[in-house]
C-alpha cells in the first residue's frame, strides 16, 4: 500500500499530524511535507488544519474510507 496514504490514514485517526508522526516514528516536518505532496498529487485538499490538529474535508473523508478498505484489502 502507498506510504502516503499509510501517513493519511495515521493522521486522520489521530487528528494530529505531530501525533501521527510520533507513532510512526517520521518527524512532523517529513509527515506534513508528504500530506501536501498527498494533496497536490490528487489536487484537493483532504486536511483543514488549525492549532488543535486537523479536520478532514469531505475529500479527506472520502479518502479515509476508501484507504481503509485498501488497508484491509492489502492485508488480508
């Protein structure tokens, strides 16, 4: 599974992009460089941040179910 939507599905569980950074051991500055490539790369924006952490857009929802279905689907 691509690592950019591994980080997505990380920072969105964790509304937090220094949060999800921290679990997965990458520094805030890598994951928050990586949700912007995310975001241009699909030419929406998936994350609204502010000073509490982040809140998904209706593209960023979107996305968030159907990463997690691939996620499941690769495991498996």
């Amino acid at each position: 599974m691509d690592k950019h939507l591994r980080q997505f599905i990380e920072v969105a569980t964790h509304k937090s992009v220094s949060l999800a950074a921290r679990h997965m051991g990458l520094s805030q500055p890598t994951l928050t460089h990586n949700m912007k490539k995310l975001e241009e790369s699909l030419g929406t924006t998936l994350l609204i941040r502010h000073a509490g952490g982040v809140t998904l857009t209706a593209a960023g929802e979107l996305l968030l179910t159907q990463a997690r279905v691939m996620q499941r689907i690769y495991d498996d």
